[in-house]
C-alpha cells in the first residue's frame, strides 16, 4: 500500500486513540453523590432499554435487507449494507454510552465554576466527535480498497442512513413524547421547574436528551460522512481519471487530522464566553484541514490546473461551515435579533408565538439557499472551467461539488464535537435540578445548555446543507449509471417535456411532507399517552407534588419507548419503497425526478423546522435568563417550546436523511426500474 492509501487508517486510529485518552480522563473524574449517580443510572438504564428493544427491530431488519441485496443485486454491496448498518448502530451506542458517562460529571463540576464543567461536557461530545467520523472514515477506505469500483459498495449508503433513520425516527419520538409530557403537566398545568424531581416524566426527559440528541446526532452525522464520501466516489469513477480516486477519502483523512488538533487545544481556563473556545477551535481546524487539503493534492493527486481547480473546491466547503453557521446561530440564538423579537411576541399569547417562530424560521432559508446556491455555482464553475481536454466538463463541475461537500464534512469531527456537548449539559442541568444541587449550579449548566441549544441547531444545519450537495453528485451518479444499465433499452429523456420527470418531481416534493406530518403525528400520540400518565400519577398519588412520595419514573420510560418503536416503521418504508414502485411503474427519469423534487422541498423544510424549533427553544430561555420563570409569558414561551420539539428535534433532522436515503436506493436499485408503463 502507498502513504497515500496508509493516510486515512493512521488518521481514523489517531482519531480513535486520542477518543480513548479522552475517555479515560472523564472516567478518571468523580461521579459525585450517591443521589446523583442513582439518576445517572437510571438515565442509563432506560437509554440502554430502549435501544435495545429497538435493535430487536432493527437487526432483523437489516440482516433480510443485506440478504436482499446481496443475493438479488451484488454480493459486495450486500456486505456494504451489513457494514454502513452495523457501524451506524454502533456509532449510535458510543454516543448514547459517552454522554451519560460525562453528564453526571459535568453536574458534580457545576460547583467549581463555568470553565471545568464547560471542559467536561466539551471533552465528553469531543469524545463522540472524534470516535464517528473515524468510524466513518476507516469503514468507507477499507471497502473501497476491497472493492475499487464504488458503484458495487453503494450499499453502505442505504446501510448508514436506514439505521440513522430509524435511530433519528424512534430517538426524536421518544425525547420528545417526554418532554412535551413533562412540560406541558409539569411546567404549565403544575408549575413545577423543568427537570423537577416530582415530575414522573423527567427521567424519561432525560433519557430522550442520550437517544434522541445523542445516539441520534451521531449516527446522522455518520451516515452524512459516509453518503457524502460515496457520492464523490462514484463521481470520480464516473470521470476515469484513477489519480483522483483517492482525494474525497484524503479530504476525510485532512480533517480528522485537524479536528483531533481543534479538540486538544480546548482547555478550562479563564472561561468566561463558552462560544470563544468553541469558535476558536473550529477556525483552527478548518484552517489545518485546507492547509493538509493543499498538501494532500499536490503530492499525492497531481500538480495540474483540475488540481489547484478541486482544491479551490474543497475550499469553498470549508469556507461554507463558518457561514452555514452564522446564518443558523443568528436565526437561532438568545443574543440575536430573531429570537428576542420571538421572545418579545409572549407578551401577547400563545397565537403571537407560534406565528413569529414559524415567520423567523421561514425567513432562514433564504439566506441559507444563497449560501448554497453560491456555494454550488463556484465549485461547479471552477471545476469544470478546469476540465482536461476532452474530459467532460460537466463530471468536473459536478466532482468540485461532491469535493465541496466532501471538505464540509470532514470537519465532522470538530462540528460533532461542539454539538455533542449540548446533551451532555441538558443532562447535566436535570441532574443538578433534581439533586436540589442549588442555584449557582444550574446558572452554569443552564448557560452551557443554551449554547448548546445553539450549537445543536448549526450541526443540524450543517447536516442538512451536506445532503443537499451530496445529492447533486448522487443524482448525477444515478443518471450515469442508468444510462449504462439501460443503454440501448430505454431511451432516457430528463427534460421537463417528459411527463414522467413531472410526475416524479411532484412525488419527490411530496415526500419531505408525508414524511414531516408522520413523525409530528407520532411525536402527537406518544406525547398525549405521557400526558396521561403524568396526570394519572399526580390525581393517584397527591404526595408526588408534595414531595413525599416519589413518582413512577420507569413507567413513563416504558411509556415514551412503546410509542416510539410504534411509529418507527412509516417514514422509513415511505423512503423505500416510493422510489423502487416509481422506478418499476415509470423508469428511472422518474425516479431522477423523484429524487430532485425531494431535495428541493426536503432541504428548505427541514432547514425551516430546525430553525423555527430552535428559536423557540431559546427564546424560553431567554425569557427564564430574565428572571420570568413561573410567569404568564413564560408559560407562552413554554409552550413555543413544546410546539418547536417534534420540529426541531424529530421532523427536521429526518429529513436530511431521508434525502440521502432516497438518493441511495435509487442507485442500489436501479437495475429494477424497468418502466412498465410508457408515458
């Protein structure tokens, strides 16, 4: 093997080894009381009980469709399904363990001030950041060395985003049944504070915080690097230049490089702004990686102009996370203009609300689509302008784009790392309310928590915004390898005279919408049977909210896991199955169209639920920083909250990879999309 093949295996195992140190460090730290770790726990126990009733669904599941796959397509790529599946369950599990082990630390540091409890929630979601993407990184190097031709391990792909759906479907349901239970009895029909020990449904909040924010985030964010790192492998096998093959995986290899550096420059000292460390260490990892992204081309790819070309490429990707970020923190923070005008609108009603969160999370995605209309038109222009003679220069441009997304996400490291902190301080706030720990601990947890909220909603985007440049590369990747599968069968018109594109358009647009009304109707019904059971444990037992008794916790987590493994099976064969039948009926420019309908409505819906959801979150807590807690506007703000939950949380998050779900069918399938009725 060449350095340039070794590079990725010693990146991903550094990656891997400085997690471990990390580890160790928060094990190393002390837990704190018997009280405190009887809630940690417990937390812990109903985080594992639920992924493990939920695994008992999706194993089986995956292990038919790697059979189906495997047998009835390509055997490679029904072991790239087993792996992309496997491994996004296991990055899952590690975020979910991680979290729980830090947030009970990060409340026993809460007593010693804003910087060491800062330092343990970093270092806790640094531990997540590290250890996924390098999980990621290691998995996609090590099949396309197996098997150099990518179209034959685009399995991986469906593997990486079914299990993250249903991760993200049944996580985002379950944390948000229990906080919409826990809020809507406790803080306003009870007027208890949030995470208040006798509120039956807290622990169950708790517990949603790990398998939806954590377990949830860490397999989107891998099955976002996997996807997007096979999009522009299929891209580069399409182009036939061999000297390229390698750059998306030396990109990954560059910015997990420069996360590992932007982790261990983070310290505890002199903390007095939580967004300082966190935006310095992202600009120094950002500035490594396109420094490495420099090295990396000119010795190992080539000293030519579609070089220089596609490192400019990988540029603008990088250059677009900073800026994917100023435009959600600004739509989406405490301090900014948006959220205080959302927070001022509680004055005059619940109606008044509603309205202005869902106008603020509208207007993000205008300047959001700039930045990745700017973003598409400069990587694709100076890719293509670069072109070889005689290339395509079309592949080209397309190939700058897959670059472009492929060196935003390869600061997933760094990204996830800042995200994952934010569970870790939730957690910590419960725990410290519900160890009656005293107020000057929860100003510091409420202070990193509402960071996080912020922090939380820009991977989101960050995420969202990937999938859509991920799902340029992978439609063009369709139509190419349809082209071969059906040369001389069918003949393949994607212009919009073909009804069939038509058609597919409008079901693709339509989707990013079925799919929202599903899991906010979920998040509905399971939050209305803990509603129930909140209130029928506060009518059978008066000394709940006396403080003489205590609440039936373990109910309420066995309540809040049911519903949501209920509701985990519609979204995600929605997903599936419309573009196989579609593909069958109608042929693959359908199926094209299909998939660009869905980018389309899916990008801006999901950038516009995560925001509005965002906003109201803060907008709480900018009312409660006011010292309004328990006040009429502060019940208004409550409910924004609860209302913003399933948006952000749940229905937002999903869509991203629903999006890359069906772009990676398509191509697995395409082979069956044989047009049975002619238009």
């Amino acid at each position: 093997m060449e350095i340039a093949e070794i590079l990725p295996f010693i990146a991903g195992i550094a990656s891997f080894l400085v997690a471990g140190g990390l580890v160790a460090w928060i094990v190393k730290q002390p837990a704190g009381t018997k009280e405190m770790m009887d809630i940690s726990n417990a937390v812990k126990e109903g985080a594992s009980a639920f992924l493990k009733r939920e695994m008992k669904i999706i194993v089986p599941v995956a292990i038919a469709l790697s059979l189906i796959i495997g047998i009835f397509l390509t055997p490679s790529n029904g072991i790239a399904f087993a792996v992309g599946a496997a491994l996004s369950a296991v990055a899952g599990i590690i975020s979910l363990k991680i979290t729980v082990k830090a947030a009970v630390r990060a409340a026993n540091l809460s007593g010693s001030g804003l910087g060491k409890t800062f330092a343990m929630a970093f270092r806790g979601g640094a531990t997540v950041g590290l250890a996924v993407p390098a999980m990621a990184l290691l998995a996609i190097t090590g099949l396309y060395l197996i098997y150099p031709d990518p179209i034959t391990i685009a399995g991986v792909g469906i593997g990486a985003s079914l299990i993250a759906l249903f991760i993200r479907i049944g996580g985002g349901i379950f944390t948000k049944a229990a906080d919409m239970g826990a809020d809507l009895v406790g803080k306003v029909e009870s007027n208890i504070p949030e995470d208040d020990p006798r509120n039956p449904a807290t622990i169950a909040d708790n517990v949603g915080d790990n398998v939806g924010d954590a377990a949830g985030m860490g397999s989107d964010v891998y099955e976002s690097y996997i996807v997007t790192i096979l999009a522009a492998l299929l891209i580069a096998a399409l182009i036939g230049a061999p000297n390229f093959f390698l750059y998306p995986i030396l990109i990954g290899s560059s910015g997990m490089i420069a996360s590992i550096i932007g982790v261990v420059i983070v310290g505890s000292k002199n903390i007095t702004d939580v967004m300082k460390p966190l935006n310095r260490s992202f600009y120094v990892s950002a500035s490594i990686a396109i420094g490495l992204n420099y090295v990396f081309i000119t010795q190992f790819i080539g000293d030519s102009i579609a070089s220089y070309a596609l490192f400019g490429s990988t540029v603008i990707g990088v250059i677009l996370v900073p800026v994917i970020q100023k435009i959600t923190d600004y739509y989406t923070s405490y301090k900014q203009k948006p959220v205080k005008e959302i927070a001022d609108s509680a004055k005059w009603g619940y109606a008044s609300l509603t309205l202005m969160g869902i106008i603020k999370g509208m207007q993000s995605t205008g300047p959001f689509m700039i930045a990745l209309v700017v973003a598409i038109i400069i990587s694709y222009s100076i890719a293509s302008g670069a072109a070889p003679e005689g290339a395509d220069p079309v592949l080209y441009g397309i190939f700058g784009t897959a670059l472009t997304a492929m060196a935003m996400l390869s600061l997933a490291g760094i990204v996830l790392s800042i995200d994952a902190f934010g569970p870790i301080a939730d957690n910590a706030g419960g725990i410290v309310e519900m160890t009656g720990m005293g107020e000057e601990n929860r100003k510091v947890t409420d202070e990193i928590d509402a960071v996080g909220n912020t922090t939380k909603a820009v991977t989101k985007g960050f995420a969202i915004a990937s999938a859509a440049l991920a799902a340029l590369a992978m439609i063009q990747a369709f139509q190419f390898e349809a082209a071969h599968v059906f040369a001389g069968v069918l003949v393949l018109d994607y212009s919009l005279t073909n009804p069939a594109i038509v058609v597919g358009l409008l079901i693709g647009g339509l989707i990013p919408f079925i799919i929202t009304g599903q899991l906010i109707n979920g998040v509905s019904r399971a939050a209305g049977k803990m509603v129930d059971e909140v209130r029928r444990q506060f009518k059978a037992d008066s000394g709940i909210l006396a403080g003489t008794s205590k609440p039936d916790y373990a109910k309420c987590v066995d309540i809040a896991t049911v519903a949501s493994i209920k509701e985990l099976y519609k979204p995600a064969l929605v997903a599936i199955i419309a573009p196989i039948i579609l593909g069958i009926l109608l042929g693959p420019t359908a199926v094209a169209g299909l998939l660009m309908g869905a980018v389309v409505t899916g990008i801006l819906l999901a950038y516009h639920l995560a925001n509005t959801g965002g906003a109201w979150d803060n907008a709480k807590k900018l009312v409660e920083m006011k010292g309004e807690k328990g006040s009429e506007v502060h019940k208004v703000a409550v409910v924004g909250d609860i209302i913003g939950d399933p948006y952000k949380d749940t229905a937002g998050p999903a869509l991203n990879t629903v999006i890359k779900l069906l772009n990676t069918i398509a191509i697995v399938f395409v082979s069956a999309f044989v047009a049975i009725i002619a238009i």
